[in-house]
C-alpha cells in the first residue's frame, strides 16, 4: 500500500518535472501534459474540468493545474508532489540565472550590453505601438487616446514611477471612455 502511494507520487512529481522543463509556460505545457496525464492519471474529462478550472481562478495556470491535477490523482500528498515537480525547474534555472548574474554583476562588458540594448528596446516597443495603432481601422485614434500617451510621455519626462503611471493611465481610460 506504501509502495503504491510513493510510486504515485513519485509518476506525478516526475510528470510536472518533466512538462515543465520541456515545456517554457502554463498555456503551452497543456499540450504536452493532456498527453502525458490522460488515461493513467486522469480522464480526458477530468483534465478538461482540471484546465477549465485553472483557468476561471488567478495566479500561475501550470500551478493551479498542477495541484488540481496532483490533487485528483493522490489527494494532498499528489498535490505536493505535481506542485514540486512544477516549481523545480523554474526554481532551479532561476537560482542558475541568479549565481551568473552575481558573478559577472561587475563585468564593464554587461554594463555596455545593457546600455546598447536599452535604445533598441525602446524603439521597439514604439514601432509595436505605432503599428497598434496604425493598423487598427476598427478603433480610430481619439482624442482622449492622445491625451492619455501625452501625460504618459510626460510623466515618464518627470520621473513618475512605471506603476503609478500605468495605474493612472488605466483610471484615466475609465473616466474618460465611460
């Protein structure tokens, strides 16, 4: 009965390792884990109401579906161990990232890197917002869309944190679009 219990959890901890190692987020390792899930762990049925689910609360999709699914096939114990499979990889890639990060932090080499990345970023980002913007007949630029992008530029021209800019650009849409 033991024997039964570890060999479950161990097939529900190595099916989220391996779906979320395979796989880079939530809504694109439901592929490969209808796949690998149905018939063993759960029925087609059962992971369509799993996903559904998942889906209709907040937070991380692969976590939600992880403990719907780990708690379905082993109860609390299943729960914990599809929940630890999922965290693992992204943990461990992140500490990765993190240790070489730490270790080249100092480099003049990054520093630059940065520097001549952060033009083309910003760029970029304006040519996908003109392009938005341009290719979009079924909404025609209004006037309080331009007002919105001037006090965003404006405030970004003072130093007003990201945060409370995009919060107050969204209570601005919320005056003036009602």
């Amino acid at each position: 009965m033991k024997t039964e219990k570890f060999l479950r959890w161990l097939k529900l901890f190595w099916l989220f390792l391996k779906v979320n190692t395979l796989s880079t987020s939530g809504p694109a390792s439901i592929g490969l884990l209808y796949k690998e899930a149905i018939g063993e762990t759960m029925t087609e049925t059962e992971f369509i109401e799993a996903v559904g689910f998942s889906n209709v609360l907040p937070g991380s999709e692969a976590l939600k579906l992880a403990m719907f699914v780990g708690y379905s096939a082993g109860g609390m114990s299943g729960m914990s161990a599809a929940l630890l499979g999922s965290i693992l990889p992204p943990t461990l890639l992140m500490l990765f990232a993190v240790t070489i990060l730490e270790k080249i932090q100092d480099e003049i080499w990054l520093a630059n890197f940065i520097d001549g990345m952060t033009p083309a970023v910003a760029m970029l980002m304006l040519i996908i917002g003109w392009q938005i913007f341009r290719n979009d007949k079924t909404r025609p630029v209004k006037n309080r869309t331009v007002l919105i992008a001037v006090l965003a530029i404006v405030a970004f021209i003072l130093h007003v944190p990201s945060p409370l800019v995009l919060i107050g650009a969204g209570l601005l849409g919320v005056i003036l679009y009602r």
